[in-house]
C-alpha cells in the first residue's frame, strides 16, 4: 500500500460519508420510500393532473431562464467589482450577498410591494401593459433575486487569478477587445460561469418564500411546484406531496449532472 | 527598419521609471536591455510593444510615429517572461491565434494556417506536440511554444521579457544558444530585457545597460565588460575593487602608494574614486617597490579559475584578485603570503567638488609607470 503523507484519510472519508449519509442521502431515501406507496400508476396520475404539469413547466422554465439571466448579469457585475476602482466598490461588493442574507419571505414581500400595481415600479409599468405581480414573470424576478449572488461570487476569484498578460499578448498578437474577450477570456471564464449557474438554478428551482408572495399562486398559471407540494401536504396527501418531491428531484439531478459533464467538458485543458 | 527611440520619459506617481532615454536600434540587431529590477527595462520594452506609453519623448520606426500605432496594430512579436500562453488552447491553437484573429481579408486559409503553424513548430523543435495542452508541456517547451505564437505573426520586430527568467539554469543555457542561432537564421530585429549580465553579454550584439530609468552605457559586450562608462557599470558588470582615490599633481595617491600616470595629466587636484578588475591586479611574490603591501587572506578555486582575496593594510580594505586556476597553482599562492599588488590599470572618476559625485565626463583609463623589473615579473 501506497504510504501516505498526510494522516487521518480513512477517518476523515468516513466522517464525510456518515456525513452525507446522514445529511442527504436519508431524507431523500425517505422521501423516496414514502414516494413509492402510491406505486407507478399513481405517480403518473399525480404528474399529469394538469395544475401539477403547468406548475412543473413554470418552476423549470422559470428557473432556467433566472440562471441564464444571472449568469449574463453576475458576469458583467463581477467583471465590473474585479476590474475596475470606482468610489464604493466595496460596498457594492457587500451588496451582492445581501439576497443570500434578507429572509427569503421578507424579499418576497419587499419585491411584492414594488412590483404590485400600486407599487414604485408597478405604478410605472402597468400604464405600459407590462404586469409583474402576481404573474410568472414575477416569479421569474424572485428567482434573478435569490440566485443572483451566485454566478458573482463563483466569478470573482477566478477573474482575479487571470493575468493582465494573456489579455496583452492577445492584443499585441492582433486581436480585438471582442476576440480577446470571446477566445481568450470567456473560455477561462466558463467552468466557474457553469458552476454559477448551476448553484443559481437549483436555488431557483427550490425558492420558496420569496415566490409565493409574488406570485399569486393562480393554478395554471403562477403555481410553483414547491407550493403545489405544500398545497397536497395540506390536504393530508402525503404520498402524493413525495411524489412530486421525488420528479423535482430526479429532474434536478439530471440537470445538474448535465451542467457538470458541459463543466468537465470546458475545462478538458485543465487535465494532465 | 530602424527603430529610434528619443528622450522618452515616463513617470509612475513619484517613481521615473524612464528619464530621457533616447536609443537608436538598427535592422537586425540583437539588443539586450540589462539592469537590475526598477531599471526601467521592462517599461522601454512595453513601450516599444504599445503597451505603454511615455508621458514624453517619441519613437519611429524608419520615420513613422510609432506611438500613434496601437499596439494591436503594431506587428510587434512578444514574448512573457511567463510565458502568458493561452492554457485551455492546444499548442497548435495557440499559435495558430495571431493568423485566426486577422481580419477575414488578410487571414489565411486554414489549409495555409496549418501549413505555417506546422512550420514554425518544427522551427522551435516542437514538432508533434501541436495537441498538447500548455499544462502538459515542460517550461523550456512552453516559452518555444511563446515563441513560435510571436513568430507567427511575421514580426518586424521581436520583444522578449526576460525570456528565461522562469527556467532552470541548464535549460537556459541551451535555450539561448538556441536563440541566438534562430536569430542569426532569420535576421529579426530583436531586443530583450534581462537582469542577468551573462545572458546579455552572452547574446546581444549591443548591450544597453539601464539604471533608474536611465541609460547608463550602450556598447557591444567586449566594450560594456572591457571599458565600463560610468561606476554603476562597473559595479552591476562582473567584479570590480573599488578604491577611494587623491589626485595630486598628475600622480594618483591610493593609500600609501603613489601612482604616475601619463592620463592624469590636466586633472586637478582632488578626491576620486578608481575602479579596477580583479584580473587587472598583478601579483608578485617577491617584494617590489611600487604596489601595495598585501597578506593573501584566502584563494578560492572555482573552475578553472582562482579567487584571491587580499587584506591590504596600507588602503585599509581588502581587494579581489583573479587569475588562471593553473597559474595560482604553478605560483603555489597559498593562504598567508604576503605579496605584492599592483594595478595594470585603473578607471579615475574625480569627485565633484561640490556634489562630491564621481564625474563621468573626467573619467580616466590610468595605466600606471612601473620600473622594467616589475612588468618583467607580471607574467
């Protein structure tokens, strides 16, 4: 056997596994056992109950299109807070973490409140046509709200590593800001952008507070998934709620292990 | 293509990095920016990339303002000290990159883009390794990888910044042979910036050695070595003694020795400070009556040559003495003899008189008048 340098691997794998075991295999064991009560037939009935399906679609089309816009908007703002010296910068960079701090129901309320008809935004875009509360496209604004530290955070130690160099040998090598940006920079830039938006996506997909103010919750139309859970679990149907847990979950899964192989894809120069 | 720079400054809040640098840079010459850090090498050098730019002064190129030339469009090839490859790009892309990004008018097909690519690798030894990735590669094959991306956009002049400054000392030695082969095949013009005195002398024709931001001497190696302008060359190039000095009716007074020399004449009396080679001390075993009295401390041998060193009560400092390793032991020159020291010749700086700073315009080569015994006695 291999001797090793550092000491305590056995134990420390085995704190992690009993860790994780304990942490999120057993819930989501649990679940999955309470689940498969109502047997193959009775979660297909489950999922095709029309409410269900439209709150399926709006939960995931929704949060995948939150990520994509937190992904395009946590870069410009990363690239801004690394880049550039500007009065305030720290505060601004102290900002960026308050979605993660403020109670989601209370950002809820507070995004609510703004975007309602009466509100300081709604006032101005009602007149417009444009309806945020109560809407899906609200739920879309809570979802930008909660997963935006994400792809920011994730960003910025990664644009701070990068060299002034390789930007200057690009430019003294022809090309233009854009090729420099889209060839030399972005590719660098992608695993952590993956990894932003896949922590961003699967907060989206899981908010619950801060949606259900702005929602609305009108079935068929504004219903997230989560509250459709909530929704069975107080009608007592407990196998049904799981259900529906275990299809989020699978869904998440497969698309998070779908952002994970694009990742490992990305950064194939990283491997010896 | 000659390159002119003129009286060039540039300031960074309080530190002047260049002051008033003016060099002349003619087509295919080899020059090599030597200083140690904070010289301003590495700031003339981004300038001539476009990289930077001088609070003053101008630079052309056959004529052409070159400072309104953005360093994109200024066909300067450039390489990093650390490489600065593009990582998540194979070999082949990285070079490949300055024909890739050309506007479509001037790009070259891909077939004619692999042909080059191909080319220059095999140039720079690399063939067969265009899938690599930067990661897999070593970092002497890195900075040819460097290289070959700067070949490739056909320059018309080639920067290097400290070029083998991250390697380890055999490969930087093969590695700049290499260079200088490669530039006598293609006649760049090339100029690279280094701290280390024995690659400058080594590589360039024309050494220019910087010290805060100025120019302090331009010559070809022998003479930068050979005739050094001013004291900071002499201290920063190979070994030199230092000895305080008095000039005193055309004759040089050094402790308690007095030299007479025909270069001292129209001097005025006063404080200087001499500069002389440990290789231009001769040593005598047996007493003589010019040079100064000296014990020998200890004899170094590194190679094949001996270091001496030697405590010289009458200037009250020790000096350094070099010669042949072979020669030390034919004299058998041990630890603890006493010889005599003197100088072949020395470099005077008079101090002025007000500033009490060595004057380089009275710098004078003094090759003192010994007796015929003695000459006869150095070999």
């Amino acid at each position: 056997m291999a001797r090793r340098v550092l000491p305590g691997f056995g134990l420390s794998l085995g704190y992690v596994l009993t860790y994780l075991g304990l942490l999120v295999l057993l819930p989501l064991a649990a679940l999955a056992v309470k689940a498969s009560g109502i047997g193959l037939a009775g979660l297909w009935n489950t999922l095709s109950a029309p409410p269900v399906l439209a709150a399926l679609k709006l939960s995931f089309g929704a949060a995948l299109v939150s990520a994509l816009i937190n992904a395009a908007a946590g870069l410009l703002v990363a690239w801004v807070l690394v880049r550039y010296s500007f009065p305030g910068r720290r505060l601004f960079d102290a900002l960026v973490d308050l979605p993660f701090a403020l109670p989601t129901a209370v950002a809820g309320i507070a995004l609510t409140a703004l975007y309602a008809p009466k509100g300081w935004i709604g006032e101005w875009l009602v007149p417009l046509g444009i309806k945020v509360a109560f809407t899906p496209l609200g739920v879309l604004i809570a979802m930008i709200f909660v997963g935006f530290p994400f792809v920011v955070r994730t960003l910025q130690p990664v644009l701070e590593s990068l060299d002034r160099d390789i930007e200057e040998a690009a430019t003294s090598l022809g090309a233009t800001r854009l090729q420099t940006f889209l060839r030399v920079l972005f590719p660098l830039l992608l695993p952590a952008l993956l990894t932003g938006f896949a922590l961003a996506l699967a907060r989206a997909v899981g908010e619950y507070g801060s949606v259900i103010f702005i929602a609305g919750n009108i079935p068929m139309k504004s219903e997230i998934l989560p509250l459709v859970i909530v929704k069975q679990l107080e009608q007592f149907k407990y196998a049904d709620a799981a259900a529906v847990g275990v299809i989020m979950l699978a869904l998440s899964f497969v698309l998070l292990l779908a952002i994970g192989l694009l990742q490992r894809w990305s950064r194939r120069w990283a491997e010896r | 293509m000659t390159i002119t720079i003129n009286r060039l400054a540039r300031r960074f809040a309080d530190f002047r990095a260049l002051d008033d640098v003016s060099l002349s840079i003619a087509p295919g010459e080899f020059v090599a920016l030597l200083g140690p850090s904070g010289s301003g090498k590495t700031t003339l050098l981004r300038i001539l990339a476009g990289l930077d730019f001088p609070d003053s002064g101008d630079l052309l190129q056959d004529g052409r303002d070159l400072l309104q030339v953005s360093a994109r469009d200024r066909g300067v090839g450039l390489v990093f000290q650390h490489y600065a490859l593009f990582r998540h790009m194979t070999v082949f892309e990285n070079v490949a990159f300055g024909l890739r990004v050309r506007p479509r008018a001037r790009r070259p097909s891909k077939a004619e883009i692999a042909e080059r690519v191909d080319k220059l690798l095999k140039r720079v030894q690399l063939d067969g390794m265009a899938a690599r990735y930067p990661a897999q590669l070593s970092g002497g094959q890195r900075q040819r990888v460097a290289l070959a991306r700067a070949l490739a956009i056909e320059p018309s002049l080639l920067l290097l910044d400290e070029p083998f400054g991250a390697l380890d000392a055999q490969v930087r030695v093969a590695l700049r042979r290499w260079l200088r082969h490669l530039h006598e095949e293609m006649g760049l013009t090339t100029v690279f910036v280094t701290h280390d005195q024995e690659e400058a002398l080594e590589l360039a024709d024309r050494v220019v050695v910087m010290n805060r931001g100025r120019i302090e001497q331009v010559g070809t190696p022998d003479e930068i070595y050979q005739q050094p302008a001013t004291p900071f060359v002499f201290e920063f190039i190979g070994k030199s003694n230092k000895v305080p000095v008095r000039i005193h009716g055309a004759r040089l007074q050094a402790g308690d020795q007095r030299f007479e020399a025909d270069a001292l004449e129209g001097l005025a009396d006063g404080s200087a400070v001499a500069y002389v080679r440990p290789e231009h001390l001769a040593l005598s075993t047996t007493p003589l009556e010019n040079g100064w009295k000296a014990t020998l401390r200890h004899v170094y041998l590194s190679g094949s040559v001996a270091h001496l060193e030697l405590d010289v009560p009458g200037l009250g400092q020790t000096l350094e003495a070099e010669l042949g390793g072979e020669e030390a032991q034919r004299r058998s020159l041990q630890a603890g003899m006493t010889v005599t020291v003197q100088p072949r010749h020395l470099t005077v700086f008079p101090l002025d008189g007000k500033t009490g700073e060595p004057d380089l315009a009275r710098r004078r080569v003094v090759h003192p008048r010994y007796g015929q015994a003695a000459l006869a006695r150095w070999r």
